[in-house]
C-alpha cells in the first residue's frame, strides 16, 4: 500500500557555517564532550562508533513542525512518514520510496532562502523525478509577503528576488505551495485530492508555477478557524523519542517588535497553553521516554509573570524532566533561581543582543543591561547555564559601543559561579520583512546593502566581524554554544570539571584559529579538564 506522504522538517544543514568562528573540531568532527571521551579513550584520535552521539543533545532533538505535520495528518488518517533533517537521513528517504509516497511535504520553517529550497528539492528529485513536493510554512509565506511589495524596487531588489519565491529566477522544482501561516487545512484537500487522482490547482491559498508564471489561488481566512492543533504524544511512534529529548511549546508568538526581526506574525495565533496542560504534556512524554525538553517559544510563555508559578507546579507533580528555554532577561528578574533550578531547568536562551543601551533603543529591544547582569548572575550563582546570543553592527553601532558590549560579555562570565556562560556573537543582518529594512529606517541610518554585507554611518559589515573574532578571542571564562554534546555525559561531570571542559574546548578552539594543535596537546588539556 503506497504512503500518502513523506513529511520533511528541515534540511538538516548547518544555516550558521561560515558566519560565525570555528568551533573547534577532532578529525573532522565537532568537539562535543561525547567525541572528546572518545577521542581521549584512543590516545588522540576519534575511532568510530563514538557512544551516545547523536543522542541526548539538544541538536538531536526532532524538529516540533515536523512533529506537528505527523501528527496533523495522521488524526486525518493519511499513512505518512517523518524525516527530521533530510541530507543527514537521505538513505532513510531513499528507502521510504520503495513505499511508493504520493507525495513529499517540506515545511519551510528552517529555511531561509530560495538557493536551500532549491537544494534541497533538487535532491530529492535526483532520487524521485516525478513525486508530487509540496512546500508550505513561514519561508512561503514570507515570499508572498515580498512579492505583495514587488513594486517597490528599492525595496525587493534584484537580490531579494534571487533570494525569496515567485519571482520567476531559478524558481525550485516544486508542485504547490500552500500560502498561508496556518495552512494545514489546505495540506489535507492537497493529499485528499492527490489519493483521489483529483487536479490541485483551485485549492484555496495555493500557488504553483504554471510555464514561467506563478498562479494564485483566492485567499481565504484559514486562521480564525483553525482547527485544533494539540499534538497527541501517547500515540505517537516510538522513534519520534529516540534521542531522549524533544521540543514543546508553552505558547506561540510574541508580543514584542525588535526591529531586526523578520517574523511574520499575527496576533489570532498567539498563544498561552494552561499550565495543567504543560504538566499534562509532559508527564505524557516522561512517559515515552523523554527525559530533557527544549521549550522552543520564542519567548516563554510570552514573557508573562507566572513563572515561578509554573516552576512551583512543576515541583509538586514530581516532574522530573530537565528543561531549556529561550526568555526575555526582564521575564526572569523577580524569578526564584533556586525554584528555577528544582524545577529542572538547566539552561536559559537569553537574547541579549547588545549591552548598550541606545544600541538596545535602536533595536525597539525595550531592555535594561542593568537587569541583564542581574539575572545574568542571578542564575549562573544557582548553577543554572546561560546561553547568550549578541548582534554586532546593528545601526548606530560604532567601535565605543561595540567594545563596551564586548567588555559586558567578560563582566558576566564569573568564572566563580556554578553555572557556565556561553554565547553565540553574530553579526547584524539587513533582512526585508524586518522593521530596519523599511525604507525610512535605511535613510535615517545611511543604511545600504543586503543580509551580511551592509554598510550604514557608523560602521560596515567587515568590521562589525572583526569585532567578533576579537571578542571570540579574547574572552576567558565563557565559550562559545555547542548543541550536539551529550546531555547525559555532561551531566555526569562534577560542576567544577563541567565548567573546566567548556573553557578548556574555547581555549582549544582560539588557539586552533591560529593554527594546527599537537594531539598531545589537546589529549593533555582535555585530560585535565574532564579528570
């Protein structure tokens, strides 16, 4: 019996190659702590299996859209299989053909421009020429959003048009395109229709390439009445918890409007999930297995205030799962650290962006550095790690407000705390769609160029760069994120070596920059390190 559909989360490459300083590698392969052991267990040299890789990091958990397209499709009773990252499971793609898919899903959630779409569907079509691909999700939408501008050249120009869809230049190999942000209605007439041998091309909220032109469908309203989208864990197939780690939501969206931010938002798919379902959910995934969760909100909980309520409930129901979120500094000001930490929670995203406050007016980030450090300090003191994410170059930046950022980032490494700093330092990128793209907002800030090559008043793309290899080189107490270490291999350290692994890896991997490292040497290190 053919399969209805083959679901694809994302391509399973690395977006941030190149953009950010080499972390460091042993033959060839990323240090995470599991690779490490390995490497010190064989004198100096990674031999092959290395035990626990690929399991229990936060890089192996699947993808929540993929999950969310499973589960959708299969409640509408379509037979449907889930590849999470498509070029690391190609051969198992390859095999599920045998089951003859009517069609292949691709959700563009994780893409970010038109070049990985077209990768990505040219390879499946290398191995299945005629499948029907169906490509929906934010990056689709997104496109539309830029091709409802078209008219305004300065606004999509030539490299915009190379980089988003439907504009007509090397367009990918691709049958519909479902444009909509909630768009699993639409998802489920496409397969319906493809099992009935029935023509596609009128479905409400669709686009295809018909010759060298793009049809659109009428637009209808598909998010006032979307359909329930609560995912059933229990019945779920046991590989979907293979790695020991998932993604969950405690809400959708958020309220706030950075002005480097290009999401597409509306405000009727913005939302709160009680918490007796949050304990729900996650007493159903202890239950299969899942023993760390990543909450994947863009701001937990959209920065509300019940969060030591949360962790407080947490505690009573015996929830034993470990956590990781991403949250607003000024959400976790008048948290209980100490609460935070006995409720499971290991590690805290914070997007800082800048630690300097008209840098942070500029970006509409409506933050105080002040509050920064305080909750800095405040959960790496309860061994809660932080990991911190910084642009370098947004408009207005110069050198004095770059190095008093990069002076921060040293002022709350403390080294004498439990909990580790970590942080990812990323040059600012002139995305359409985001507030500073506008074309107002270019001409106050002299702003000119595209993505990662811009050049506006007071700095350019090169040395907003420069800034970063700097501060990458010259911070000692913190390091840069890894998200493929073994969590349970870490957590089997003592606090202390924990803490001398990491800066041990950063040391290693500033030196690597400057040239090759003697095996002795790393072997030494890490030996120190770890024991």
């Amino acid at each position: 019996m053919a399969l209805d559909a083959i679901i694809i989360a994302e391509s399973g490459k690395d977006v941030t190659e190149g953009i950010i300083p080499e972390r460091l590698k042993l033959d060839g392969r990323s240090s995470s702590v599991q690779v490490v052991q390995n490497y010190l267990e064989h004198h100096g040299q990674v031999i092959p299996p290395v035990a626990g890789d690929g399991l229990v990091s936060w890089w192996s958990a699947p993808k929540l859209n993929g999950i969310h397209l499973f589960n959708y499709l299969t409640k509408q009773n379509f037979d449907v299989e889930l590849i999470n990252k498509y070029f690391v499971e190609r051969d198992v793609f390859r095999d599920l053909l045998y089951q003859e898919p009517r069609a292949v899903v691709i959700s563009s959630t994780f893409i970010r421009r038109k070049q990985a779409l077209r990768d990505l569907t040219d390879d499946i079509r290398s191995l299945a020429p005629d499948i029907f691909i169906i490509v929906g999700g934010s990056f689709v939408y997104l496109s539309y959003l830029m091709l409802q501008r078209g008219h305004d050249k300065d606004y999509v120009t030539p490299q915009a048009k190379d980089d988003f869809l439907f504009f007509g230049n090397n367009e990918p190999s691709v049958d519909l395109y479902i444009v909509s942000l909630l768009g699993e209605q639409t998802l489920y007439h496409a397969l319906k229709r493809i099992k009935q041998s029935r023509s596609v091309n009128d479905l409400p909220n669709s686009a295809r390439l018909k010759g060298n032109e793009y049809i659109f469908s009428k637009r209808i309203d598909d998010i006032s009445s979307a359909r329930d989208t609560s995912i059933d864990w229990r019945s779920l197939p046991d590989s979907i918890f293979s790695s020991g780690v998932l993604p969950l939501q405690s809400s959708r969206g958020c309220p706030y409007k950075c002005a480097f931010c290009n999401f597409a938002r509306d405000h009727r798919l913005m939302f709160k999930k009680p918490i007796s379902q949050l304990v729900d959910e996650l007493k159903a995934l202890s239950s299969r297995g899942i023993r760390y969760i990543w909450f994947v909100d863009d701001n937990f909980r959209l920065g509300s205030s019940d969060l030591n309520t949360v962790c407080q409930r947490f505690v009573a129901e015996g929830i034993e799962i470990k956590w990781m979120t991403m949250v607003r500094a000024d959400t976790m000001k008048d948290v209980d650290a100490e609460l935070l930490r006995r409720s499971g929670c290991i590690e805290v995203q914070l997007g800082l962006e800048s630690a300097h406050q008209q840098i942070l007016r500029n970006m509409n980030k409506k933050a105080d550095p002040n509050v920064y450090s305080q909750v800095v300090e405040k959960l790496l003191g309860a061994g809660i790690n932080c990991s911190c994410y910084f642009i370098f170059g947004f408009p207005g930046e110069t050198d004095e407000t770059a190095l008093h950022t990069r002076g921060f980032i040293a002022s709350i490494e403390h080294p004498e705390l439990k909990g580790t700093l970590s942080w990812t330092l990323i040059p600012f990128s002139l995305v359409p769609m985001s507030p500073i793209y506008e074309i107002e907002m270019r001409k106050k800030y002299e702003l000119i160029g595209y993505r990662r090559d811009w050049k506006h008043r007071t700095m350019d793309s090169d040395r907003a760069k420069e800034h970063i290899k700097e501060a990458f080189s010259e911070l000692e107490n913190s390091c840069a994120i890894y998200r493929g270490d073994n969590l349970d291999a870490l957590l089997a350290l003592p606090p202390y070596n924990r803490k001398k692994f990491f800066i041990c890896r950063q040391n290693l991997s500033k030196a690597a920059l400057k040239g090759p490292i003697k095996r002795d040497q790393i072997v030494r290190s890490f030996t120190e390190a770890l024991f």
